[in-house]
C-alpha cells in the first residue's frame, strides 16, 4: 500500500525546490505545493510517535493501521522496529551522539520531555549526492598533530592537556576534549579569531568547512570539533555506520538514513536546541581511528538477487536494501521481511505485484509499505529506465 511520509522542516534543510526531500514528494505527488522560502530537512517513514507516515487515500496513521493487526501486517511485533528517513541538508546538524539502550532508558526517565521514548539509536546514512560529515574521533596521533600544529588551540587546551594524547591515548583524548567543550565562550572566541585569520586564504577542505561553520554558527565551540572527529566525503552509494556512542554531524548533502525506532539525540553544539554536554561527554568512546573505517560496505543478497545489495548493520532492529535493476531485466524478484518492510522509490518505474495483493506502478517518489501477510516474494515487471528504490526491513540476514 502507498503511503505519505511526513514532512520536517528543520532549519538546517535545503531550502524549497532544492531540497531532495521536496523532489521526492513533487514526482511521487503532483498536487504537492512547495513553499520555496520554506526548508524541508526530512522526511520520515515509519510509525515513531513523533513523525507517522499516514496511509494514502484514507489519511490514516500507519501505527493505528498496524496496531488493528499486529501478526499479519509486521509478523507479531507490537510496532515497526525501525524508522526510515530522507535528509537534504543545507548546513551543519548538531555535534551529537546516540545513547545505548540503557543510557536511553535512564534518559528518557529523568528527562522525558527531551528524550522522548526509551529506545537507542544506530543509524545508517546512504549518500545520495555528494555528502560531508564529521564520523568518530580521528586517530589519537591525528588529533595531537592538529592540535599542536595551531597554536590558538594550544592555547585554549593547555599544551599539557594536549601532551596526554601523546602518552594516554584515550584519558589524554577525553581531558582535552572535555576542556574544549567546557572552554568559556571569551576564550572559545579568542580561539576562533584566531583560526579565521590563519584559514582566510587557505583552500584546503578542513579550512573550507571550517570557515562555513562559521558563517553558519559564527564562535559555536562545535565548530572546533573539526580538529578532533573524521572529515569523511561520501560519494553517492557509500554510506557510513553510527553506533551508540559515537560522535558525529553530517555537515551537507542528501542521503538515506535509517535507524532503530527512536528520536534520541544527545547534543553538544551547531544547535540552537538543548546542549546536554555533561550526557554527551559522559557518553563518548574516546577510541580514534581513520576515516576510512568508518565506511559501511554493503553485500550482495545472494547469487538470485543480484541486484539487490543489503547493507546489514550490527544490530537487529534494521536493515537497508538498495536495489537497483537495469532496464534491460524484464522482471525482477525482491524480498519482503516476514515483519514488514517500506520502500522508496529514487528512480526509474516498475510494475510490483504479490500473491496477496494487487499490483501497482511505482515510479520516483513513491511510498511502499508491505505488510508481512503480502509474503517473501514480490515481482517487479515493465520495468522503465533503470529501477532504483531504498527498502528497510528487519534485519534478520
């Protein structure tokens, strides 16, 4: 069944008919009216309580259309394990972390009204253009290069602070980090300045990214977390892993997210929301190591699904399908989780059909939802152009 995602419009997003969530939703809806003054940063499929998909034609929510029927729609679980985004993002998200299940229920009991369900929140982001972001902590030996380079962070942190990178890895890390973010705002602009004037006419990518946060967050101190986390550059398809406790922002671009069912967000600067810098200094693995491990690689489903390629996180509460049929292929078989999965549709069109239910057009923008009672096996025919849609499921691989 077709159904309508719902629309955030948080200030970071790409604003109007630029945003990729609003090209999304004009090709899957014609009579979608865009406001171009207006920023479209998400777009969310699922049932999480803060952001319901609604069934298209009945406007129903998606959560009360499965609570009717639990064991036949998501195959006896109480509700969808997953929740299922589209970002397109103009400028920085927050310098953040996720909680583990048991930081996140402690949080969601102290401080219900920030932290508002008890779930954890791995994540996956899929590029679909181009996309920067700032993924762990850099190698110790990268960080205490960087920071001995530039003496106003020298300055800021205490050349002794910075020296226990050196000789203690991870406490050294933690000190220097937690100075940082506790650094009073006089002396984190003194240290901003500073690096301005340095990077004015430096090209390289740290100095580009750091002179548009500023422009973006002028004197923030999460800012500075660019001498301390990965710079990763996503190509279109590569993606990257976020487990619990693992710091990061993404920074510009499009992409697909998925994630565990859970709005959790533990922030510490680029935001004008909540900081909880205590939880997040608490929270972090002071581990480092380089960005390229921290690329997600995804694997070919099997030799009769050779153009489905699953990318299967460290965790069973989801798991991402990119599948991608040429146009030349006649038909094609995808699966379906025995506990539901949702599709999107990035491009091409296709005709899907099931042993229980009837069959449809897809084309970009569409919304699919298959409930478990449709069965492991639905056919794609007349497939047009190349056929490309994103599926979450359960990962039970």
């Amino acid at each position: 069944m077709e159904i309508i995602g719902d629309i955030k419009n948080y200030d970071w997003g790409k604003l109007g008919s630029e945003s990729e969530v609003v090209k999304l939703m004009q090709s899957g809806d014609e009579t979608f009216i865009v406001d171009e003054a207006k920023p479209y940063s998400e777009l969310w499929m699922g049932d999480h309580v803060s952001g319901q998909s609604k069934i298209k034609g009945t406007g129903e929510m998606l959560g009360e259309f499965i609570q009717r029927d639990c064991d036949n729609i998501i195959g006896g679980q109480s509700k969808l394990p997953f929740l299922f985004k589209v970002l397109s993002i103009r400028k920085a998200l927050s310098i953040q972390v996720h909680p583990n299940k048991t930081e996140a229920e402690l949080l969601h009991a102290k401080y219900p009204d920030i932290y508002k369900d008890a779930n954890h929140k791995p994540e996956i982001a899929i590029a679909l253009t181009p996309f920067l972001a700032l993924c762990g902590f850099r190698p110790h030996s990268e960080i205490y290069n960087l920071l001995k380079f530039h003496t106003e962070l020298c300055e800021l942190l205490d050349v002794d602070n910075i020296e226990l990178i050196n000789t203690n890895g991870t406490e050294g890390l933690k000190t220097c980090y937690t100075k940082l973010m506790k650094s009073n705002d006089e002396n984190i602009r003194k240290c901003i300045n500073g690096l301005m004037i340095k990077f004015e006419n430096d090209d390289s990518k740290l100095a580009v990214v750091f002179r548009q946060i500023q422009k973006d967050f002028p004197y923030d101190v999460g800012s500075l977390s660019l001498f301390f986390l990965n710079l990763i550059e996503l190509h279109p398809g590569e993606s990257i892993f976020l487990a619990a406790k693992v710091p990061h922002a993404y920074l510009s671009g499009d992409c697909i997210e998925c994630m565990s069912c859970s709005d959790n967000v533990v922030r510490a600067g680029l935001t004008p929301k909540f900081k909880d810098v205590e939880n997040l200094l608490g929270m972090l693995i002071y581990d480092g190591s380089p960005a390229k491990e921290k690329l997600f690689q995804p694997e070919i489903l099997d030799r009769n699904h050779k153009f489905t390629w699953i990318f299967k996180p460290p965790v069973k509460d989801f798991a991402v399908a990119k599948i991608h049929v040429p146009s030349i292929i006649n038909s094609y078989e995808i699966i379906n989780s025995k506990f539901g999965s949702i599709i999107l549709v990035v491009s091409g069109e296709a005709e899907m059909c099931g042993t229980e239910m009837e069959s449809f057009m897809l084309k970009r923008g569409k919304i699919i939802f298959l409930p478990s009672k449709v069965g492991p096996v639905i056919k794609l025919s007349n497939i047009n152009h190349d056929f490309i849609c994103y599926q979450a499921m359960y990962n039970d691989f």
